[in-house]
C-alpha cells in the first residue's frame, strides 16, 4: 500500500527501548529504530519487518512523526 509519491501508506517505526541509569541518578531510555510494520495488501493485519530483535522482547510501534523530515519523534517520553 503507497501513496501517490511511492511511500508507505499508514506505516509505524518500530522501536527498541532501553532504560538506563543516567549520570545525573535518573533513569532514562534509549529509542533505537530496529524496523517498520505495515498492512497486509489486503487491509487485514500487518507485515512487521525488523533488522534487530530486542532482548527483553519489547517492541514499541509508533506512526512517523508528521513534524520531522525523516518521521522520527523527537520526544518520545512513553
């Protein structure tokens, strides 16, 4: 499924989140692209394409972000 322009129509990014410990003793999290799900031709369910499998399992699928260039989201405080 694409647009007029050739690019994926109602694709997400997804993510692996890593929390730390930062210097200052606050935890905080690395957002690490490792893919991108889209929908089936059909309309039913998605494709779901990853360079990378996180360790502790948890994927985060989030749409582009409209604001930015390259669809990323700059604050991505979930």
């Amino acid at each position: 499924m694409t647009t007029q322009n050739g690019n994926p129509a109602n694709h997400l990014f997804a993510y692996a989140v890593e929390e730390y410990d930062a210097a200052n003793g606050k935890k905080a999290k690395t957002w690490t692209r490792i893919g991108v799900a889209f929908p089936h031709k059909d309309g039913t369910g998605l494709n779901i394409q990853l360079r990378a499998f996180p360790i502790d399992g948890r994927i985060v699928l989030l749409p582009p972000d409209p604001a930015n260039a390259d669809g990323e989201h700059s604050n991505k405080d979930r």
